[in-house]
C-alpha cells in the first residue's frame, strides 16, 4: 500500500482507499478519521498530500471536518437504509434458548446508568484501583522489556511463589513449583477438565452451579449431572455417594467455599470425605475456590486441596472476584495432572499475560493483598446485611434468599409463579440487569429462582432497584 | 489466621506459621522473608510482635538478617539433602519425546548469556518498549478502573475496528463487527480449530509445520494429514486437490505468509484457488497470517480471507511477532463461525486482557504501529542477509537454507548424516538455543534439520554463533 512519495495521484489513491473503507462499513457515518499525521505516517507521505486526499473527500461531502476535532465521516455512498442485522431470535421460555439468555445477560453493552446486579463481581469502588495503577508502573519498570515477552510456561515465578504463600491460611501443603498460573480461573477449570476427563465422560457439579461450569463441560461433550445441594453445607453427601459407588462419574467440580450462586461452604468434614471417597473410587476432584478468600466467619475455610494426600485434587482459583477481573490472573494446583496441564497451557495459550502477572506478584508480596482483602470482607458483610434486609422489606411474600457466609452473591427463591426469565426482561426495561435462575442448570429448572450479586456498595439506588425488582416480580 | 493483637502467644504463632513454610518448601534456603511491615499488615499485628517473630526464628537460626536486605531463610529443619526432582528421562532420537523436547526447548529458563535462536519472535532491541510503556500509561488512565474491568465478550471495539482498518492493506473486506479479540493467536486458532471440527476428523497442514499447530490438533483428538509443502509457494495445489478429492479432511490450517517454519508465501492465485475449492468441498480454511505484516517486499501480500466470498476463510493473527509476545493480544475473523467463537470465548476465558488490548488498540489508532512495521521489516530484511551469509560461510557443504521473502524464521537442512536433535544438545551446552526439525511434524522426519530464527539482532555474538553451530554440526 506504500507508495513512492513522489507519486502524482498519490492522494487520489488515498483518497480511494478511505472511500472504498466507507462504502465497505470499515468506517461508518460518524467514525473520527485517522488524523492527517496517521495518514502520513501510514503512507509515508507529506502532510500536504494527506490534506489532499481528505479535501478530494470532502469534496464528495463524504466527509466533513469538526474544528479541533478532526475529520469524520459524514456520508456513506450507500443509498439505501442500512441492513438489519441477522436476525437474532430472543425466545425465552424455551431451555435451548439458555444459551442466548446467558450471551444476553453478559454480552450486552450497558449503560452507566443500569444497575447491574449480574455479575459476580465487586464494584469498582471497592478495588484498589490507585495502587494497581502504582503497580503497573512499577512491574512495567521492573520486568525486562515491559512486560512485552513472553511469560514462563509455568507462570510468573515470583507470582507462584505469593501463591503458595497465600494458600498457607487454608493449610494446605502447595509449593511453588505446584502451580501452574492461568488467565483467570475460567481457564484454570478448562485446562483441569480437559485432562481428567475424555468426550463422554461423566462429571458431577453442585446444583444450581455457575453457568460457565455447564457451558464448559457441554463444550467438551461430557455428561452432567447435577447433584442435589444444600444452600449452608453444599453437595448432599449421601447423593454423592450414591454416585460413586454406582461408578457413574469420572470427575466432579466443586465450588467448595460460598458456592456460585447458592452460596454454600462445604464444611470441613465434608470436604475431607469428600477427597477420601474419590480417592477411593477414582474420581478427580476439580476445586473451584475462587470465593474461598471472601470470608466473613473468623478465619479462612480451608479447601479439599488442604486433605489432597495424593495429588487428586485440582485447585483452581483467580484475583477475580476480589482485585481485577480484567487482568486474567488465575491458576490452578493440579497435582499429579501438572505435566499435562503444562501441556495445555503451552499449546493453547504459549504465555499469560507478563505484566499483569508481575503487577498482582508484588501485590500479594508486599502485604497489600492481605490488607485490600480485610476491607473488602467488611465491606461484602455490611452489603450483605443491607441486601437482605431489602429483600425482606420488598419481594412478595414466600420469597426465600440464601445466607452466604462469604462470597458476592445471592440465591433468590421466588414463589412458583413468577418466572424471573420475565423478570429478567422487564427489570432491563427499567435499567437493572439480573441472572435468572434457569441459567444455572441445563434441566430447564429454576424458573421461579435468581442470582442476585451484593458486589455493588450499598446506596439509594441499589436499594431502589431492588424496590423495584420486588414490585416488578409480581407483575411477571 | 488473623488473631485479635493482644494475644500474647501471638508472635509464637507467627514463628510456627514461618518455620512450617520452611519445613514444607514453600520457602527455601536462600529465600528473602516479608518485610516486617508485610507481617504487620498480614497478621494485623504491631511492629513489635513481628520483631518477637523474627528473633524466635533468629534463635533457632533458620533465618538470618542481611543488613538492609532483610531476613531470609538460612536454615531448613529437613535434616537430609534434598530429594532429587521427579526423574523426567530426555532421551532423545525416539520420536515419543517430540513433546519432551519441545517443552525442553520452550520451558527452559535461559540465562541471558544464551543466544536463542529457537523462538520466532524478534529480539527486544527491536521493539519499541518505551512507546509501548507510554501507551500502558495511557491506557491506564483512559479505560475506567485501569483495566482491572472485564472486557466486552467480543474484544475492545476500538481495536477491532483498527485490525479492520490494518486489515484493509491485504483487501480483505472485514468490519469490525467480524472480528472477536484473543489472547494470542494460539488461542484463536484453538477457537477455529474447536469450532470447525470434532473429536477424530482429520485436517490438513503445512509440512513441516509449527509445532504448536501440531500439539493443538492432537491434544483435541484430530487426526493430521501432512501435506508437502514447497519453500517458496507453500501448500502444494495437487496433494492438497487429492485430499479433498478423496473427501478425507474437515478442515485445514494454512500459514499462507511466510510460513513456520518453511518461509513459504503462497501465490495470490493459489490463495484465491485454496479458498474456491475448500468452499466446494465444504472444507473450512483456518489461516493463520501471524507474519502477514513482515513482508520484505513492495506490499502486504493477501490472504485467504481476501477472496472469501462466503465466510468459510477464519482468518486468525496477532501483534505477538511484531509487537509485544506478552500482552496476548490476538484475533479471528470467523466468517460464519463467529457465534459459535463468541460462545467458546465466553466458556473459556471470559474477557481478554483488558488494559494490553487498549494499549494496542491506541498504538494501531495512532499510527505508531504501521511506522514501527516498516522499520521492523527493514531490520529484519537486513538481518535475514546476515544470517543466510554467515550460514552459507560457516555451515557445512550440502546445507540447504530457505529464503522466506518475510516472517522470522529459516528453514535449514543439514547433509543427511547431520541430527539436529544432537546438533541441539551440543549446542545448549555451547549456550545456543535452536529449534531442531522433528519439532515440527509427527511422523519422525527432519531430524537434520532445524528452524532458525533471525529476531536476534546481527552481531558479533550472533555471528560467533552461527559459527559455532556450524562447526558442531559436523560434529554430531
């Protein structure tokens, strides 16, 4: 696309390239153009040529300049109205429709002024964002190149190391070299499922269980089964059984600590039976403790990885739920499956992201985690309280709600009648988005049900959403 | 683990805490402590008590301090000389332990003192790390919550419409709405891959082949058909009609610029003619243009996307050859597979990394990308001479060598006799790093073979390299 300098319609050319951009929607009406400066830089060309080919546009009213903001384009030689897009049918009501509803509730683009009581996120609010700031700068300096290599295979060795320190409070016996980093937990329970099991197995996960964790099982054709579980102890341990000893399953996944979306904590002779019986019969134990550090009892629960003798369990977890979600920083303590996992990570994804890794390293070196991590439970816990109360004071009668003893979310029972998937439609209408309940299973179940997030810091107006959500729900 | 800070034993239990890391690895001899003020903020404890600590560890002289370094470890209480590491046998010349030696190859940590001329990225020196720490910076204070948010689904908008903007150069008509964001481009042609073929279809490669490739395919039950690739045109046309002919493969994977390992650059008519025939034999293309942009000659060569009328043609790449490896930002244009890609993305990581996609959408914006492109084709392109000189000098007679008219990487073979897979041990044991040729197929080939890549900087080192590589090959 360079051309010579001196090229006598060098600008026409230009000049053509940007219309034929135009008419091929690369640029639409009201896109800002590339500044002249760009055009001479990417074409190698004078400024005085860039001026050219933008004048020979404006000429066709194609586009048009703002003053000190540039050009834009103002016109596209379509003549028509533009097309609609593909159709994308919103049936809900229907269980293969999960599947869009879950792209809806997540994919949609939403406004600053929706309140957004989906995501099992905390807000901005109460993240540290000035001192991750601090420590982009600093990793920046502190890494060869900043941050633009690759990565170890195995994950930030400073990183690893925090990791394993970390993990201490739960008692469980992780070295550095046990870890295996990953962007975010998401990708930790893929490279974990991927090695304990092959397509057609058979895995068990709590119920309702985070949509991810079905999405991701469906994905790689395993059968699921979901098992009963209780919104304080988790997965009934005699259902459990059962299953083991019928020699159904391969692998479970368990979100051992306040449980996405139900909210339960696995105790802690649960957890040791649990590790115990699947040793026995063969079957992986893949933890998801992504939650585990965002406790509001006196001290950290410990994890099935703290009883893991035999190198059975994989844990996985993530700084997502409680410093950056957008900085894929996770990993996972895969036991005896690590080769394999190093494996995985290499061929599908060759390196985490460097500087982000470094950043949450000396995050966790410098004690600032463990400090962030403090306020963060006191802030969840006041949430907590203040949500339930407005649950209590605003949704119908025979509405009941899980008590989380940590964690970012509640588990919201509506009586029968109301179907929150209508729910859900309505409160967009009025700017708040929720996660219906039929999200969390693949059995076409929990209609009347919803995950609800306290991650948002208490204030009016989350309080009058959920106002509103109450008065709404009888109206579905 | 947080005690209530008048609890008098209080400073023994952070000692007990300390020295248990100790006993159980997670520190080691030689590893630096937290800082005092790092124990204050984690125990929630005075500077006092975590003195009390230190010196209760002092006594039993498993730490020590340095003056103004701080503490470390001096001292583990296992009595015995560590346990050697799990045997991992490298046993080479048997065509099971490709996976051991690519791993060997990737997961080394290399001093600085080794010359690596294993991996297809271009040396440090040649990328611009400090417009690139600007743009971090940037970025940082543009995008709310400093990139600590999740990313939209289908990637930063921004950067999608600058990819749609570069991609203009190759005439490909691609808005921005047809791409989707990845970390990487291994992680986009793992999506195409997932989403073009099931468990036990065969597709079709280059040959040799980029492991990775390779690895990825197998690790998702594929069966691979290797076609013979020629050095300057690529695929050759009548083996790949054969095939589909025959109507063995579901898909194929085509580097169709500049190859890796081959060099090769298809032709624009067997581009357009690849993509006419797998349409009619309802055979997907998944091309991975990762060295597009690195072309030697007057103008960006086309891809396959360019002539695809019908959204067969995913059409994956990245900056990690031309920019920055470690912020994993790459992308597919998936044609009609975009829905099904958005899903995967979703199942299996969530977001990219929010703030590295930033930065490279701002530098694509600004302009700074494309005049970084023409100077890193300048210096690879004299590069390239450098290297084919010095091998043509100091390899020995019978050596043949590609001559890639863009890209990173050689393609070198040796007389028959000459096995790169020794020729690689000796060399590691000289500090170089090559990539040997059973990497790159899986069917025990090219053993005197070997990639070499020219991102290194020409020098005297380098130099002195080549030399020595030349001088052990007749050797081995």
């Amino acid at each position: 696309m360079k051309k010579a300098p001196h090229d006598p319609f060098l600008y026409t050319q230009i000049a053509e390239s940007i219309e034929s951009q135009i008419q091929n929607d690369v640029l639409k009406v009201g896109d800002k153009l590339p500044s002249l400066r760009t055009i001479c830089k990417e074409f190698g060309v004078s400024q005085s040529t860039a001026i050219q080919a933008y004048l020979q546009l404006e000429k066709k009213a194609l586009i048009s300049s703002k003053p000190k903001s540039g050009y834009f384009v103002c016109f596209s030689v379509h003549k028509f109205p533009p097309l609609p897009h593909s159709s994308k049918p919103f049936i809900l009501g229907n269980n293969n429709d999960v599947d869009v509803l879950i792209q809806s509730v997540y994919n949609r683009v939403l406004g600053d002024d929706v309140v957004n009581l989906s995501q099992s996120i905390p807000s901005q609010e109460i993240l540290p964002i000035a001192k991750l700031n601090k420590g982009i700068i600093n990793a920046m300096r502190v890494i060869k190149g900043g941050g633009t290599e690759y990565d170890l295979i195995q994950g930030n060795e400073s990183l690893r190391r925090q990791i394993a320190r970390h993990a201490y409070a739960m008692q469980a016996k992780i070295k550095p070299d046990d870890i295996i980093s990953t962007a975010g937990c998401s990708n930790a329970l893929l490279f974990s499922l991927i090695s304990v099991t092959k397509r057609g197995d058979t895995i068990a996960v709590e119920s309702p269980v985070f949509f991810g964790i079905l999405q991701l099982a469906k994905s790689l054709g395993l059968t699921i089964i979901e098992v009963p579980t209780n919104p304080q102890t988790g997965i009934e341990m005699d259902a459990f059984k059962q299953l083991l000893k019928k020699g159904k399953i391969q692998a479970c996944i368990l979100i051992s600590n306040f449980s996405n979306p139900i909210g339960s904590c696995m105790p802690d002779e649960n957890k040791k039976e649990v590790v115990t019986l699947a040793e026995r019969y063969g079957v992986s134990i893949i933890e998801d403790d992504l939650y585990g550090d965002i406790y509001f009892g006196s001290e950290r629960p410990k994890s099935c990885k703290t009883y893991d003798e035999s190198g059975n369990v994989l844990w996985c977890s993530s700084i997502s739920k409680t410093l950056a979600p957008g900085y894929r920083v996770g990993w996972v303590a895969p036991g005896i499956y690590k080769e394999k996992i190093l494996q995985l990570k290499l061929n599908h994804s060759m390196s985490s992201t460097t500087l982000t890794h470094q950043v949450i390293a000396h995050f966790l070196e410098s004690g600032r985690y463990e400090n962030h991590l403090m306020k963060l439970r006191q802030t969840l816990q006041a949430n907590l309280f203040q949500y339930l109360k407005a649950i209590g004071k605003y949704f119908p009668p025979g509405t009941s709600v899980s008590r989380p003893q940590g964690g970012l979310v509640l588990w919201v029972e509506f009586p029968k009648n109301i179907s929150t998937t209508e729910l859900y439609k309505k409160a967009l209408k009025n700017k708040i988005n929720i996660a219906p309940g039929k999200m969390f299973t693949l059995k076409n179940q929990f209609e009347n049900c919803m995950r609800l997030s306290y991650g948002l810091i208490w204030n009016d107006k989350v309080e009058h959403a959920l106002e509103t959500l109450g008065r709404l729900s009888v109206l579905v």
